[in-house]
C-alpha cells in the first residue's frame, strides 16, 4: 500500500480539493475554495500548507470571520446545496466570530464547513494567546461552543483522525436531510504534525445525491386524504427550489387546479405572476395567500420546516376540518404537525403523486376564490407600491399610537427626505430586470419582500429567513455574485443590519466583484419599533436616538450617518437619494459601474409594508401598568387559544 507523509494541514486541504458530488447524471467539483482570515493559530499550519499546494481551491481573504462565512452561506444558498467554499480561522475571537454563521447555516440546512483553529492538543504550552482555560474541564476550548450549533463536530487530536473526521464530514455536508453547519476543529500543534496517510485516502471522491422516492405506501396515503378535500394549498418551501422541482410544482397545481403559497426560501421558485401563485404565507404572507390560508382544508406543505413565520405561529389555517400532507426528504419536518408523510425527494415525490392522482378526476374546488384572492393581491401591491408622503393627512401603512408627526418632521428636516419605504421598493421592483439577483435577512425588508416583491426571474429571490441574521446580507451577497459572476446582485438591507456587519464590502473590492447595496435608512431598527408598539409598549431602545442630557434617556435627536461616506471610504461608488427621481436615477447609474456600490436611500419610519390577516405569538408581559399591555395580554391569550398545540 502505498502512503505519503503530510502534515495534517496539508493532507485536509488535499482532501478536500478532490471532493465530488454527481446530481441527476452531473458531477459537480463541491468545495470550489476556502475563505480564510489568519492568525497564528491556523497561518503556519492550515495556512502553510495552502500557500505550498492549495490545488484547484480558491483562496479568498476574509475580512471578518462571520462576515466570510455569511458569504460563504450565500454561494451555497444560491448554488442550491450543490457547491460550497470552506472557511478558516484562527482559535478563540476568530472562532467564535463564525458561531453565529454556523447557527445560521444550520438553521437553513445549507452546508458550510468550518476549519477553526483551536488550542494545543499537548497542552504543553497551556495556556497560550487567546485560550479559555475552564478549571473543571481543560480538554474545553472556544470551538465547544459550536457543538450546539453544527450538524457535525469533531477534533483532530492526533493526524490518522483527520481520515473518519473528513469522510463523516463530506457524509453530512452532501446529505439533503441532515446538512448544515459542520465543524472540524484544529489544535493548533496537531495542524503541522506529519503522518504517512494511505493515497487512497487523496482518490477523487464522489458523493451521489440521490432523489429518493417515496413508497408507494406513502402515495397511497396521501390519495387517500386528497380525495376528501376540495380546497388544498400547497406551501412552497425552500426544499422545492433545492429539488429542482419548479417544473413539476407547476405541472402539479395547473392540472389539479391547486394554488400554491411561499415560504421565504421558497419565493422565487415559481415566478410571481404565475396565475396560481398567491404569494408569501404566515406572519410576513401577503392578501393572496392569508386569505386562502383561512378556508384551506388540506395543507401540502413541500421542503418546508413549517416555521412560525410560516404557519403564524400554527394559527393562520384555521378550517377545523384542515390536515397536513408533508413532502419532505428530512423524516423531522415531514412529520411536524401530525402530517401525512411523505419522505422523499420533492421533484420525485411531486411526479409520483402527479401520476397516481392523474389516474383519478380530482380537481381542487375553490369555486373562483383564488383568481379574486389573486386580483386583491395585485391591486393591494400597486397601492402600498405608490403610497406616497402627504404632509397635510397623511397616515402611514404602521398606524401605531407613535407621536408620528413629531417623527416625520424631524426626520424630513435632518434628511431632507420625505420618501416612503413601500415606495421605495416599488421603483426597486419595477426597475431590475428578470435576472437581477436581490438579498436580504433581517429588519422590515423581508416582510415587505414576501409580502408585495414580484420575482420576474426563477432563483432571483435569495432569503435568509431561517435565522434571520442581522449582518448577512451585504456579506451573502459576496458570495451570491461568486456564485453568479453575470448577473447583477443586490443587496437590500436596513441601517441597522448594515451598521451590525458589512465587512465583505471590501472583499467585494478587492476580488472585483460587484454587489449593489441598497440601504433603507429610517434611524431605527424599524420592525421591533412595530412589534413593540404593536404590543402596548412606547417606542423604547429601537430608534437610534442621542441621549438626552436632560432625562438621560435615549430620546434626544436621531444620530445621522452618512452611510455613502462610509461605503466611499472602501472604493465604492456611492449615491445618495431623497426622491423617486434620484432613486431611479441612482439605480441605472449603477448598473453601468463596474465596482460595488452602495445606494443611501433615506425612507421614513413606519411606512414599510404592514402585515395582511395573520397573527405571531410572543411572549407578552402577563402584569403590567400600562393598560395597552394589559389588553394586549388579554387578545394574546385568545388568540392563542385558536392556535394549534403542536
């Protein structure tokens, strides 16, 4: 048998540099590269042996270690699970910098592979530069933090581990149904030892996705409870885009006359104007498909996790005769909500159900509810696209008890803008074209996008919603432009998401490839200012507000921030807007550019999208003074009554 003697380092990044997948006849290279940020717990060693052969991998420098891994996220998001770039860092900070992007990945089932350096297996030199020494467990460093967080962990604390470690990684990270964050911990010392590794541990590799069918036990049964129902709604998951499975969705729901809702990850899928397609569901859903919701007697849910967002906290299907047909290769999701299950692949699942209900002449009765449901939807979305400021009555579409006149005039005398967010969105929408890419995470943004966004393009939607993560969008959309080097991509993200986490911006500089930021800036964190108001409370620590000297209180002026200057300071071309006109003006200027850029537009507080017949639990105070609070609780308390138990 032959061997070659590598250090560890070395032996990982050969490893991993002939690591294949093969989908539906295709063989695909799945680790296109490696992000990496360097310090001395990972340069000498991981970073050695890259700087000696790093093979066919790409190396791309970091500029945070959340913010790289986001964008590495981002490139599997939009490569559909089917490539990913691996990220580095060096131990303690650099470490825990990508717990919140491996929570995050985790939560979306995207695969992302995790090389953090850690301390040294010998603990000879204990405790060295940025180690956590823990009295009652010194085999404890950083990097245990992310066994909550990971769908696989492991150590390498001597070189012949790396081999198992490396293979149940790529068994994970290639697994449709158990993916996610996967964590290989490196100690620091152990990265440079040497090993003679077997060569056929280096042998190209290559991991099959299957399509798994589904029994035909399993179509029997979700025959059985379709031929009692006359109003099904088919929610679209994220799943369904990663199957590959537009095509039969809408062959499906044409032909048994199904209407079919998103999710956030299932948005795009399917394009907004298909006439069966009713829009975003749940919590952030629009018109359409909320009222749809409340008569649908069969849920077929497809690729989805069934989220609160998604089922607004299991209260919005509100027909007492309603069950659940779950689609789904994870056994975990297809069983929630007491589903009948199917547990296969969504393209293949859809094509065996298809034929089977064919040999039948079932047809969904829905009796011209979903046309009118759609016609509401689309006049609903033309109106909030066109609200406009009026100084003398206006009302915004967040109608809460704010001193809102006192806010807008403020806001409109630092800014000089009296433009709408909805708006906004509005020009936005109507100005990219079918194959622009948008972006976005966290704040106000997404619900107004699953709530009124029309995707004119499939795979033209790109949210993370399953961790809403606060500093993922600039960042992700690194990675979606190294993903999809032609098509333009935008990022759509609030002030306060932006100010979090855009270390990637300049990343985006350096390896020339250009995103465009589109930032809502309203000097508040917008959404949770709504959710509070909403729920009794005052405006309390969302607007970003000097503090006041006299009540010592966040509650003097809003802090201005020229988020152009800032974005002109990485090499950005940078525009700033006020009006309709410049934002249009704004928009075609920058696709013409050829570096990132960064448009500041300044909206007003409160008119972003408001929510459309649904309902999200929280956890509202049960005792309180304040007596909006009180009756909050009370309604709170009802409405949970109505809501599913599990």
């Amino acid at each position: 048998m032959e061997k070659i003697k590598l250090t560890v380092a070395q032996a990982l990044i050969k490893f991993l540099d002939n690591q294949f997948i093969e989908i539906d006849g295709q063989e695909i290279k799945f680790i296109e590269g490696i992000f990496g940020i360097f310090g001395h717990g990972n340069v000498v060693g991981l970073g050695q042996a890259l700087e000696q052969d790093s093979g066919q991998l790409i190396v791309r420098q970091g500029r945070n270690e959340q913010g790289m891994a986001h964008a590495a996220i981002g490139f599997a998001k939009q490569k559909l699970r089917h490539q990913i770039y691996a990220c580095t860092s060096s131990v303690g900070p650099g470490a825990a910098n990508m717990i919140t992007a491996a929570a995050t990945a985790t939560a979306n089932r995207i695969p992302l592979l995790l090389l953090p350096g850690d301390v040294y297996a010998t603990r000879q030199p204990d405790p060295v530069l940025q180690q956590i020494e823990q009295s009652y467990d010194l085999s404890l460093s950083t990097n245990d933090a992310f066994k909550v967080v990971s769908k696989y962990w492991d150590r390498i604390s001597r070189p012949e581990q790396l081999m198992s470690a490396c293979v149940n990684a790529m068994r994970v990270l290639t697994d449709p149904a158990e993916t996610g964050a996967v964590t290989i911990a490196l100690p620091q010392d152990v990265q440079g030892e040497s090993y003679e590794y077997p060569n056929y541990f280096f042998q190209k590799r290559v991991y099959r996705i299957e399509r798994t069918p589904p029994t035909s036990a399993m179509i029997k049964d979700a025959l059985k409870i379709l031929s009692g129902k006359h109003k099904p709604l088919i929610v679209c998951g994220g799943g369904v885009k990663y199957s590959g499975a537009a095509d039969i969705l809408s062959k499906f729901a044409e032909k048994f006359g199904i209407p079919f809702s998103e999710t956030q990850a299932g948005k795009g899928t399917i394009i907004s104007s298909h006439s069966l397609n009713v829009g975003g569901i749940g919590e952030t859903g629009c018109l359409a498909a909320n009222t749809l919701a409340k008569e649908a007697d069969l849920i077929i849910g497809i690729g989805t996790r069934y989220t609160d967002f998604t089922t607004s906290s299991k209260w919005i299907f509100q027909n007492p005769t309603v069950n659940y047909l779950n689609i789904n290769i994870s056994r975990f999701d297809a069983l929630k909500l007491d589903g009948v299950d199917i547990i296969a692949d969504a393209k293949v699942a859809l094509e065996s159900l298809f034929n089977a209900l064919s040999e039948s002449d079932y047809q969904a009765d829905w009796e011209g509810k979903i046309e009118q449901a759609r016609n509401d939807y689309i006049k609903e979305v033309k109106r909030v696209y066109s609200v406009e400021f009026n100084s003398t009555d206006f009302v915004p579409e967040i109608a809460d008890h704010i001193d809102r006149n006192a806010v807008f005039s403020e806001f409109i005398k630092l800014t000089g803008s009296s433009l709408t967010q909805s708006r906004a969105l509005g020009v936005i929408n109507e100005t990219l074209k079918d194959t622009d890419i948008i972006v976005g995470a966290s704040g106000s943004l997404p619900g107004d996008l699953q709530r009124v966004w029309q995707c004119k393009g499939q795979n033209t939607y790109h949210l993370e919603y399953g961790y809403s993560c606060m500093g993922y969008e600039v960042n992700a959309s690194l990675g979606v432009k190294i993903a999809e080097p032609t098509k333009e991509v935008y990022t759509l993200v609030g002030d306060g998401a932006y100010m979090m986490l855009h270390s990637e911006l300049v990343t985006s500089i350096q390896e020339k490839k250009k995103i465009n930021v589109l930032l809502f800036d309203n000097m508040t964190n917008g959404c949770i200012n709504n959710l509070e108001m909403e729920h009794g409370m005052d405006s309390f620590g969302t607007e970003f507000r000097f503090r006041n000297e006299k009540t010592g209180n966040l509650d003097g002026g809003f802090v201005p921030v020229d988020f152009a200057m800032n974005a002109a300071s990485f090499g950005c071309k940078t525009y700033k807007v006020k009006t309709v006109e410049e934002l249009k003006a704004a928009l075609n200027d920058a696709r013409k550019q050829t570096v990132s850029t960064l448009i500041d537009i300044k909206v007003l507080p409160k008119t972003m999208v408001h929510k459309y017949l649904s309902w999200w639990r929280v956890g509202v105070a049960q005792v309180s003074n304040n007596k909006r609070i009180e009756n909050v609780a009370i309604w709170m308390n009802e409405n949970i009554e109505k809501a599913r138990e599990y």
